[in-house]
C-alpha cells in the first residue's frame, strides 16, 4: 500500500519513540501489557510435557517474539495507511485492512481470518483454565 499510494504518517526513527510528556501515552502501556498477556498459559501444561524446565522458557520467549513481531508489523501497517490523527481506537485494525484493499472479497477473507484467531485465542484461554482446574 505504501510503495503505491505512500505513507500515511512521518515514518522517520524519531516518530516510533513514545513522548514521555504525554500523560496519555502512558496509558497505553496498560494496552501494551495486555498484548503481552497469554504467552504464559503454556506453564499449565507443564505436567503434561517430557522436559518442562527447558520447553516453558523455549515457548515463552519464542511467544513473545512471536506476539511482539505481529504487533509491529500490524501497528507498521496502520501507520502506514491511516494518518494518526485519522486512527480510529475501536476498529484502527479493520478500518486500515479496508483502506488497503477495498470493500473486496479479500477484505472478507481477511475479517474471516481475524474471527478465526479470535476464536482460537478464546480456546487456547480456555483449555488452560480447565487444565489448571
């Protein structure tokens, strides 16, 4: 989107550090946080594993690569194709798929995927409740 239609916002290295002044940018510290928060379920299963001392550090760090990697390239994404002041809090992920690739049968498949790794998220929560239950 951006190689065709150019950035949306100022991409230069400055523009990616937080302004610390702000009172409101430490409240998405909170939001960054709860990004990170999941990865730890897999200690639940640790019972279950042949060689929990070395496998839970491996699927820690290996998760949180993985969940810190898709949030930088999705939140690359958006400020790529959204002007900042035009993100929309609630529906920022969905409205910059759109204005990427239109109202098309892509856009669809996209949201579908989205609805999928909800779910799935919502499943993995839930078998490592019952698991600790």
């Amino acid at each position: 989107y951006a190689m065709e239609n150019g950035f949306a916002n100022d991409m230069s290295a400055a523009t990616f550090l937080p302004e610390l002044t702000n009172t409101n940018a430490l409240g998405y510290l909170s939001i960054i946080i709860f990004n990170f928060t999941g990865f730890e379920v897999i200690c639940t299963f640790a019972k279950d594993m042949e060689n929990p001392t070395h496998d839970i550090p491996k699927s820690i760090i290996l998760g949180g690569l993985t969940i810190g990697a898709i949030y930088l390239f999705a939140g690359f994404g958006i400020g790529a194709a959204i002007p900042a002041d035009s993100i929309d809090p609630d529906y920022g992920m969905i409205v910059a798929v759109q204005t990427m690739v239109g109202d098309s049968v892509l856009f669809k498949v996209i949201c579908i995927a989205f609805l999928i790794t909800l779910f799935a998220n919502m499943a993995a929560w839930s078998f490592g409740v019952n698991s600790v239950a």
